[in-house]
C-alpha cells in the first residue's frame, strides 16, 4: 500500500472500523475520527497494537469548521477516506420526515464534502509522491447509488449525488495530481444494516469489504464497485418502473 499517513472519518464502527485495522501496521500512521468515543478509542488501542501510529478525534463532519480543523491537523496527508455516514427510510410512514432528510444529506453529503474538500487543497499543495501523486481522496459511495429505492429515498440520493460529484471532478483533480476515488459497496455487514427488514443479496463481512477497497485504492482506481454483478444488477433495475418496488419492506428511521 503505497500510503502511509491516512485520515478516516467514521473510523468507530462498520467499514470505517474494518479500513483501520486492516491498515494498521508499523509504519502506518493513522487519524481517525468518530462520534462513538468508547468504540474509537477501541479501534485505536487495536490499531496500536498492530504497531500503527494512531491519534483519535471525535467528531460530527457536519461541522465544517471542526472538520477543516481535523483535516488541517493531520499534517501531510497520502489519503483521506470520508467513510461517515448514516441511512433511514420511510419508517412508518409513506414519506420521509424532512429532520431524516436533512440529517441524511447533512452527514452523507455535506460531511463529505467537508471532508475532502480541505485535504484536496492541502494534497494540492503537496510534492509529488513515488506514485505520481499528490495524495488522494476516497469517497464510501454506495451501490444505492445507482438505483432510485423507495426502501431508503434520501439514503439513494444522497450517495447518488456523491456519486456525479466525484465522476464528474476526478479528471479535474488529476490534473492537480489529487487521485478521487468513490467506492460503490453492496451490503455490508454493520450496524446501518443489521436491522433492514429485507433479504440483502450479496451481504459480506466488513473485513472482505475493506480488502477489496484497499485493493483496488492499491490499483489506482477511481470506482470501485462490489459485488460487480450486484451493481450491474442495480444499473438495468434502474430502467423497471418504480412500482416493482412497492412490496419492498421500507428501512426505519434513522435513531
């Protein structure tokens, strides 16, 4: 893995977890941050007992400032990976309440980009690595994405504007020497999706998540989409009219 000093947000938990520790190890410098302040710094003390160089931060990536501040402070940064997320559906009702769709967009969308905007800049600014590059930053997308899903409205949109942003402002961010990376997951195995009350196809542990992403960021990609064939299933189930979806037990709302 040719990067060395890293930033992860939603690094408490889920795939932000698994990232850390499948990273960790002597010679990785790691700077994580969550809003779980017990599950962080058990994510740290592991991390450190693999021999990485950890430091903790909690905090809420819709705060602008504070995130800015978090990213300025990592120093020289090979990688940032805005991981933090959350998700909700239509709960009990036909729609969702405008506070689930706010608090979606707030982290999902915004809270990337406060994220990565400010450790671009700063990536920008940086020498040119061994690997041609500046430095380089992963948005967690989502295979959601790709497909209007009445189970989780604001959760599809939010990673499918994610989704363009980074599409559409890779090539410009290479010209600066800033590799941009969405990963579109399938279903994982973490507390956003212990309680969908529907079958997952595809669902896979964390771990195996986190080691293809890592896979692929090693290759210089800039999608990385899994299950491959779960994505091309979502691509054509795109086209069907949306009432096939009408049956499929709706996602809660968000806690």
């Amino acid at each position: 893995m040719p990067y060395q000093n890293i930033a992860i947000t939603g690094a408490s938990s889920g795939l932000g977890r698994a990232l850390a520790l499948n990273l960790a190890r002597p010679g990785i410098k790691l700077h994580l941050a969550g809003r779980d302040a017990t599950r962080l710094g058990e994510v740290a003390k592991t991390a450190r007992a693999l021999d990485a160089v950890v430091t903790e931060t909690l905090l809420d990536v819709t705060d602008a400032a504070a995130t800015e501040a978090w990213v300025k402070g990592c120093g020289q940064l090979d990688m940032i990976i805005a991981n933090a997320g959350i998700s909700g559906g239509p709960g009990g009702g036909n729609l969702e309440a405008a506070t689930q769709i706010n608090a979606i967009f707030n982290t999902n969308v915004t809270g990337a980009f406060n994220t990565v905007l400010p450790a671009m800049a700063l990536m920008a600014a940086q020498p040119m690595a061994a690997n041609g590059w500046r430095g380089r930053a992963v948005v967690i997308g989502s295979i959601a994405g790709l497909i209007a899903l009445p189970t989780s409205p604001a959760y599809s949109a939010s990673k499918a504007a994610l989704d363009f942003w980074v599409t559409a402002t890779a090539p410009n961010a290479a010209k600066d020497g800033v590799g941009l990376t969405l990963v579109r997951p399938g279903f994982i195995r973490t507390p956003m999706t212990a309680h969908n009350p529907y079958k997952m196809p595809g669902l896979m542990d964390a771990d195996d998540a986190a080691r293809i992403i890592l896979a692929g960021l090693k290759a210089g990609k800039t999608h990385i989409t899994f299950p491959w064939w779960f994505g091309a299933v979502a691509r054509g189930a795109q086209l069907l009219p949306k009432k096939v979806f009408a049956r499929v037990p709706r996602k809660g709302a968000v806690p």
